[in-house]
C-alpha cells in the first residue's frame, strides 16, 4: 500500500513537473520589437553580453539577444532546417557565407546606410566569397583578424634579431636563433587547424588569391599552384619543437607565453590565450615573408566577424538601427581591445599594440584573404597538411590535394562551370 | 544483512589489487581537483610545474565558474531534465524489459525487441536534422521534447537490462500471485517491479549519467532557448582559440558531486541480491 | 521452489488472455512512441542520402551517386578499419577488465562502497577534463617517464604517432567504459544465489573453477549485454575522438561517427554522410543481431 502511493505521487510529481516546460517556451512580448543575434564567437561572449545590456538600457522599441553559442554553426544548420531564422547571424568570412549566400538564406544589405563606412578591402574580399557573382551585399563586416608571425619583443631586443623581409632573410633569422640555443617557432599542430595559420600566411604570397576559384573554373591545377608553398612550408619544420605533433594549440600558446620559443607562426587571435598565460609578455608580430622580393608584400587578412541580415527578419528597420548601435564607433574599439582584432570600418581606431608590427599594411589596405576560407570544411585540408607535414611527401599531397578537392567540389565546380557558359561572354 | 561465504583468503588479493588500481583514478582526479584550484599563469608544460600544488588555495575558480555557468539555475535545469527522465524510463522501460521479456517465445515480441533493440545503433548524426524538424513543428522544442527523446533514446539499452535481468526471476513468483486472482498490470507492479530494484537502480545510474553528461540533444532541440544545462553552459568555457582549463575544471567538479551522490545511493540497491531475498 | 497449483483448464486460459492483452495495451503505447521519435526520424534522415544536400538550403535528388561514392571513398574506407580495429580490441580489454573488476568489488572487502564509488569516477568526469588529462599524460608524462627508464619507443606522445595514436584511444575509451560494464557485472553477480556458492563450496570448487563453472553460467545474459554494449560504443566512438585527437594525426583515428558528424554536420556534406550513416547503421545491426544470436544460442546450451 505505502509503496504505491510512494508511485502514484512520483508519478503525479513527473505530470506536473513537465506542465512549465511546456508553457514556458513561448516567450511573453511586452509590445517591443524582438531583435534576436545568434554569433559564432564565443569567446567574445563576454563582450556581446555587455552590448546586449547596453543597447536594450537605450532603446524602449526594440529588445535585442544575443546568444553566443559554442558550434554555432551546428545551431545555425538546425534552426535554418525548422526555418527558425535568427534575425541577424554573426558569422566568419569563409565558405559557410558562401553556403549561406548560395541558400538564398541572407538578405540584401546594400540599402544599408553603415555600409558606406566599410573598409573597402574587405567588402571585395566579401564579394570574392560568393560561390559565383551575386548581385547585391550579404555581409556588414566588423573585425578581421590577421595570421603572421607573433614574436617575443623583449628577447628580439636582447638578442638584436632584426625583422626579415623575405624568406631569405627569415631562414637566416631562424639559424640565427637557433645558433643561440633557443627555439625559433612553435608549433601546435596536434590541433589540425593551426597547420592552417603559416599555410595561409605564406599563401598570400606564393600563391594566387582566387586559386581555388581558377581551380573551379579549371584553369589551373593546385599542383601547379602550391607547389613552392608545400616546399617552403616542408623548410620550416626543422625550426620548431621535435614532435610538433605532440603538441596542441593551447601547448604551443603556453610554450610561446612562457619564452621556449622566440616566434610563434599564427593569428592575431592567439594573444588573449598567450596573455593569460603570462600577461606580461610583450608580443608583437610581423607579415610573415615568403617570397624572396621585398615588394608586393601583402598581409594575410580576412573577415573574422560579420553580421547578415537574414531574409526572415521581420523588421528590418530594426536590425538596421542594431547594425548602427554594433558598428558605432566606439562599440567596435571595445570589440577590437577585447579581441584583439582589426576594424572593418574606416575611420581612426586604436590598434592592439600586438599588431603594430603589422600596422602599415593594415593602414594602407594591403591586404589578402585566407585561402583557407574558400576550403570546404569537410574536406578536411588541416588534416591533410598535418598528413602531408609527417610524411613530408609533397607529390603525393598535392596531387592528393588536386583529386580531393575535385571530389568535394563537384556541385560547386559544376554550379562555376554552368555559370561560366551562361555567362562568361560577358566578362 | 545476510552474511556471505565466500572464503575469506581471497579477499586480501582483492583488497591489494584494488589499492593497485586506485592509482589509475587518483592520479586523473588529482590532476583535475589541482588544475581547478590554479591561475592560468601557473599553467606550465613541464611535469613538475602542473603536477605541483596551486601557490594559493582559493576558490575563486569556482566562485568565477559559478558565475559564468549561471549554476545554480542551469543545476536546477539539469536535475529536473535528469530526474523526469530517469523516473520515466524506470517506469516505461521496466514495463516495456517485462513485457518482451516474459514473451521471449513469441515471433511477434520477438520482432519488437530486436526492432526497438536495434534502435541503439541508429548514429544520432542522423536523427539530429529531422528530430530538431520535428520537434519544433509538434511544438516540443523544449525541456519537454528533450526528455521524451531522451526516454526515446535510452529504451532500447534499458529494455535489453531489463529483459535480461527477468530470464533470472522464476517465473514461479508470477504464477503464485497469478493463482490468487491478481491481474498480470497488479502482479507487475506488486511483485516483479519491486523485485527488479537492483535493475532499477543500475538503468537509473547508466540513464542518470548519459543525460548528465549530453551535449548535443539540448543543442540541437533547444537552440535558440536561453536556458541552459550545465553542460551546455560549460561549453562557455572551450573554443577553439583558447579553454580556460581552470575554470573549466572547477566547474566540471562542482557538476561531479550530484552524480556521484546519486550513484553512491543507487549503488547500495544494486547490492541488495533482492531475487535472493525474495524467492526464500 | 515450484509452485505446484493448477486450478483448471478453464482458469488458465482466462488467465492467457488477461495475460495477452495486458502485454499488447503496455507493447503499443510504448512502441508508437519510440516509432515516433525514433523510426519516423531515421526514414525521414536517410531520406537525405539521396540528395546533395548540405543540411540547409536547397539541394537537388541525386539517386544512388552518394552509395556509390562511399564504396570509393578510402576516407571512409579508412574510417571503417580504423574504428573496427578499436571497437574489437576495446572490447575485449573492458570485458575482461571489468569481469575481473566486478568480481573484485562482489567480493567480501572492506570500504566496498569507497571503492565502488572511486571505481565509477572515470564515467562521471566530463570529456573535456578526460580529453585534457590524458592529452597531458601522453604528451608529457609518458615519454618523460620512458625517458627515465629508458624505453625509447615510448619516448614520443603516442598520440602524435599515426601508428599509435589509436592505442591511446583504446586507452581513454577502456578507462572510461570499465566503470560501466563493472556495474552491469555487478548487477548480474547478485542475481546469482547464495546457495549456488554454497552448494559449489561443497563440491571444492574454488577460484577459477567456481567461477568458470558456477559463476559465469549464470551471468551470461549480462555478459551477452555487456558484448552488444561495448561493441556499439566503441563502434560508434565519437567523444572520445574529440576530445584526445579530433581525428589526427595524420586522419588515422577519424571513427565513423566523427566523421559523419565533423563533415554531415559541421561540414556541408550532408547528403553524403546520411548515406555514410545509413550504411553504418546496417553494418552494426548486423554486426549486434549475429552476436545477440550467438549468445542466446550460447545461453540455451547452458
């Protein structure tokens, strides 16, 4: 008998546990327009927080979120397929925009008036994303970041290492380095996606900017194109700690914060993680030099963080008014203090002391998207360096390279080539 | 309690052996309780730097982890997700374990059980798009949605537990209440259910510690909600450009205490040998 | 023990079909249920491994090219040997650990609950903190420790090593299932009676031969369990991927799992790795349905 009441009551308790739930999933409006941000950073959650505070204290219309969510692009993928759009996506630069544009998912931003103030690097480099030439802007761009070379200032300075300007002059620092004992690089390469960082760095100059679109469009072949890169690449290992491999991302921050290596070859984004490590390092970096001329250098840079309008959004007269509050002026500085992240916006900002080394290219515009961003991701092209960098094997990775990329690619070459007929007498 | 008889020379080894494996527990755990307790600036890759004592004992990290976690409201969210589920799934896959148990002769049964069996080795990467469809178009994109799917997903281990642990219990038991009139529904729950304790208790455990732990079903069924459970809110602490592994560590220990109370509770009915109590 | 009553034909049969119908009301809710969720959900996903479909957007009807792509494809292909090498001997390793672990913690000890309890941990702690502690051991620890002792094959992270890195999964994925198939086992030795043992003891049968010949019998049905568990876990292998080696190096421990999710989901090769997944699926089906057939045979032998 007690035993069953004990049931009956676990039972009655589970009814009326579930009864919230079920009512609380609709949120109660209080007559304010709903403004909803889904971002793929979350390690800019903090700052997003505070923006979110901040614009939802000065506006009585509108009441934004933003949710900073760790694989968000898993959520974004799930949300599109129950055609549950965010009203705005903070998104990257890379192929997922492409996607995301192909999908016919983004709205049309062009009207927007902020988009006169972009940099207009970066609004090519947005345009150039597109899988074949749309009509119209998808994307507000607001901080890019930039891969190099991060180095230790005060060992530079003890030591009186000099900047390199070309690969020469980079393996000559390298032996330099070496010759006292201490490390030049460090690599963390058990993480596959750093295998990117000096891959993309040394691309900008070695290999053409829209290779892969020349590949698509099969004018060229990735054996011809990054030939010299794989090599030069091939050089850099002996450089760096003896099983590379070993180590991840976080190791290699931490080696690096802690002085076991001179350089570290990666991004911009790095510095939070390193400073936290040893916050009194001074950092700073330099464009990693891969040719042997010291003209026509350009900086590895891309989109890092862009907002898209999607074309579900209801109102777009209040995304606009949230795309003004994020790009004001001093709501972007904030982001760029906090993540160490370069403006796409003209106009006069403080840079992060770590890219003073990288501040005249960043100035003058002289900048070059990530070939990486035009990687399809399941292709896995970390994984396949990290292959081709253990086996050293250069034949055999590009030519790997080549076959993959056609394997992976076939809808997008097919979608190139079919756009090319159409239209490739007009261009 | 019953006193057993087994011979008592063994039991030294036992005792031995077990020490000996302690070490493989103790060495991860107090890695994990001293990284909690540093600063990152006292992260090093040398052995001795990590393996070494916090310079201050501070429970800042776990002040901070709580904060960033929002714990307790995310606690609450993970205890009622983990309790409903594991209440439901001792009721329904109980009764479910019984039914295809007690019909192993059965092709139509038969069938049941290796289809509902089966059910374990679907890849979830494939149910993930149309369950986050069909959750949102039948309005279950909710706490709600996660724990029916999540009754959903475990039937079929717990069904193949329970179901196996019945072919132990005599059908004698059921026939005996069955001869004093009692329905087979009443037979269940006064007899067999209780006697199934132990099996209880281990499908609670197993269940308990699977939807403790998950990540993906509330992302992807409630994504867009902003409540959170600790898992999903201990994701703040990773990404790819940089893990806070001391505040990550901290709060994974503070997530560690409930279930371990409960699978120290649980594991006194899994000791009980209830058939043997019971067939006397 | 048994109970000797009948009390007529007539009673009996009522009795059936009480029994019938009482089983058939529980069977349909349940499975309607499960059909719903489970079922539906899986015919509408595979569904997709027709199209090329990116997981979003529109996709177009491709007929059977992503099958026949994966019979080409040496990445899966790879994938496959990989995870069934591991799944096998990860499976092996758990059931013979945790046998020995459950009769261990069964026998008479002192502070069974201390060790039951610090036993369990490795299941409870998060993959994160599992992933870190051991990327940490194997990175820095082991080849420290082979450099003492002088054993230079060890005296590189094996997770580093495209031959070897899959032993350190086998070790992570061990480490943290023992805890699991221990409590099972557990489960499985109290249903055995007391007087089993004591009838054994009788017979001198101690040790080894008790448990072979007493002990293990009995609790084959778990042991069966114990099987199927372990070799869809390590078949489907997925966190502990992620969180030790994210597929390298080198792709050598990309399991299927990993690969379905990291392409079909984070990736844009949802089409194709819905046919990845529905072939997986049967394979392990198969795989389950042989050994559940093998054990109940094995069982009624008994």
């Amino acid at each position: 008998m007690k035993r069953k009441e004990v049931r009956s009551l676990a039972f009655a308790a589970c009814l009326t546990a579930t009864v919230p739930f079920v009512w609380g999933c609709g949120d109660a409006s209080d007559g304010k327009i709903e403004v909803e941000i889904v971002q793929y950073k979350p390690e800019a959650a903090n700052y997003f927080k505070t923006v979110e505070e901040a614009f939802n204290a000065s506006h009585d219309d509108i009441h934004l979120t933003i949710s900073s969510p760790n694989d968000a692009m898993a959520i974004l993928k799930t949300r599109f397929i129950r055609e549950d759009y965010p009203d705005i996506i903070g998104i990257g630069g890379d192929i997922n925009y492409s996607y995301f544009v192909d999908a016919d998912i983004l709205a049309d931003i062009s009207g927007y008036a902020g988009m006169q103030d972009v940099n207009e690097g970066y609004l090519d480099i947005a345009e150039a994303l597109e899988l074949v030439p749309v009509d119209g802007t998808y994307i507000l761009p607001y901080a890019a970041n930039a891969a190099g070379i991060l180095y230790n200032r005060e060992m530079f300075e003890q030591h009186g290492w000099q900047i390199p300007e070309t690969w020469e002059e980079m393996l000559a620092l390298c032996d330099q380095i070496s010759a006292e004992g201490i490390l030049p690089f460090y690599f963390g390469f058990k993480d596959t996606w750093t295998c990117l960082a000096p891959w993309n760095a040394m691309a900008v100059e070695l290999a053409p900017a829209d290779a892969t679109k020349q590949v698509n469009k099969g004018l060229t072949s990735f054996t011809d194109e990054y030939g010299e890169l794989a090599g030069k690449y091939l050089a850099l290992l002996p450089y760096g700690p003896d099983d590379p491999f070993a180590y991840s991302y976080n190791d290699a921050c931490t080696a690096f914060a802690r002085g076991e290596s001179a350089m570290y070859p990666i991004g911009s984004y790095a510095a939070p993680q390193i400073l936290s490590v040893n916050p009194d390092l001074k950092i700073d970096s330099f464009v990693m030099p891969a040719s042997d001329a010291k003209e026509g250098r350009t900086l590895n840079s891309g989109i890092d963080l862009g907002f898209c309008v999607t074309k579900d959004c209801k109102n777009k007269e209040a995304a606009y008014e949230v795309l003004d509050f994020l790009y004001a002026d001093d709501t972007l500085q904030k982001y760029i203090d906090a993540q160490t992240s370069v403006p796409c916006k003209k106009g006069s900002f403080t840079l992060p002391v770590i890219l003073d080394g990288m501040s005249e290219f960043i100035a003058s515009g002289n900048m070059t998207d990530y070939q990486d961003h035009y990687y399809p991701s399941e292709m896995s092209v970390d994984a396949l360096l990290q292959t081709f960098l253990i086996e050293k094997d250069k034949d055999a990775f590009l030519k790997n390279f080549d076959t993959s990329w056609q394997r992976y690619n076939r809808d997008i070459i097919r979608m190139v080539q079919e756009y090319e007929a159409a239209h490739g007498s007009a261009q | 309690m019953k006193k057993t008889s087994t011979v008592g020379k063994s039991n030294r080894t036992a005792m031995v052996l077990l020490i000996l494996g302690l070490s493989t527990i103790i060495f991860p755990l107090y890695m994990t309780v001293v990284i909690a307790f540093k600063q990152p600036s006292e992260m090093t890759n040398s052995i001795s730097g990590i393996l070494s004592l916090p310079k201050v004992w501070s429970l800042d990290n776990f002040r901070e982890a709580m904060r960033v976690t929002d714990f307790w409201n995310s606690l609450k969210n993970s205890l009622l997700i983990s309790v409903l589920t594991v209440g439901l799934s001792i009721l329904i896959h109980s009764l479910m374990g019984y039914t295809l148990g007690r019909n192993k002769k059965s092709k139509f049964y038969n069938f049941v059980y290796l289809f509902i069996v089966s059910g374990m080795f679907v890849p979830f990467a494939i149910l993930m798009m149309p369950l986050a469809k069909q959750t949102a178009e039948m309005g279950l994109a909710n706490w709600f949605g996660v724990i029916l799917l999540y009754v959903v997903f475990y039937m079929p281990m717990n069904v193949m537990l329970y179901s196996g642990y019945l072919t132990n219990i005599p059908l004698a038991l059921e026939e005996a209440a069955r001869v004093d009139g009692a329905s087979t529904w009443r037979t269940y729950w006064a007899i067999i259910f209780p006697i199934m304790r132990p099996m209880h208790a281990t499908v609670a455990v197993i269940t308990a510690l699977a939807v403790w732990n998950d990540v993906m079903t509330p992302l992807i069924i409630m994504a867009g909600s902003s409540e959170n459970t600790l898992p999903l809110a201990q994701l703040n602490f990773q990404s790819q450009f940089g893990t806070n592994y001391n505040l990550a560590f901290a709060s994974y220990l503070l997530s560690l205490i409930p279930i371990l109370v409960f699978y120290v509770i649980c594991q006194k009915q899994i000791l009980n040998g209830v058939v043997n109590g019971a067939v006397k | 023990m048994e109970v000797h009553s009948r009390k007529g034909v007539n009673v009996m049969s009522k009795h059936e079909n009480e029994r019938k119908r009482t089983f058939l009301l529980i069977t349909i809710p349940i499975l309607a249920l499960f059909v719903c969720f489970n079922t539906i959900p899986l015919i509408r996903g595979a569904l997709y491994s027709f199209t090329n479909s990116r997981g979003f957007g529109s996709h177009d009807w491709v007929g059977l090219r992503n099958y026949i792509d994966l019979f080409s494809d040496a990445r899966v292909g790879k994938s496959y040997l990989f995870t069934i090498k591991l799944a096998l001997v990860t499976t092996i390793v758990v059931n013979v650990l945790s046998l020995i672990m459950a009769l261990l913690l069964n026998s008479k000890i002192r502070a069974k609950g201390f060790f039951r309890g610090a036993y369990f941990l490795p299941n409870i702690l998060g993959s994160l903190v599992v992933g870190y502690i051991f990327n940490y051991f194997f990175t820095y620890i082991v080849p420290a420790l082979a450099d003492m002792t002088g054993i230079t094959s060890l005296s590189s992270s094996i997770l580093s090593s495209p031959g070897k890195a899959w032993i350190g999964v086998m070790i992570v994925c061990a480490w943290q299932a023992i805890a699991m198939n221990t409590i099972i086992y557990i489960s499985g030795l109290q249903t055995v009676p007391e007087d089993v043992y004591e009838a054994g003891g009788l017979d001198g049968a101690t040790g080894w031969k008790q448990f072979k010949h007493l002990t293990f019998p009995l609790i084959i049905p778990f042991f069966s369990i114990n099987m199927v568990l372990c070799v869809k876990n390590f078949l489907m292998v997925f966190d502990q991927i992620i969180a030790l080696t994210k597929g390298g190096p080198a792709q050598s421990t990309e399991s299927i799992s990993y690969l379905i999710y990291n392409n079909g989901m984070s990736g844009g090769q949802f089409g194709f790795q819905s046919a990845n997944a529905v072939v997986f699926f049967i394979v392990i089906v198969v795989i389950s349905v042989a050994q559940m057939k093998f054990s109940s045979s094995k069982e009624e032998q008994l």
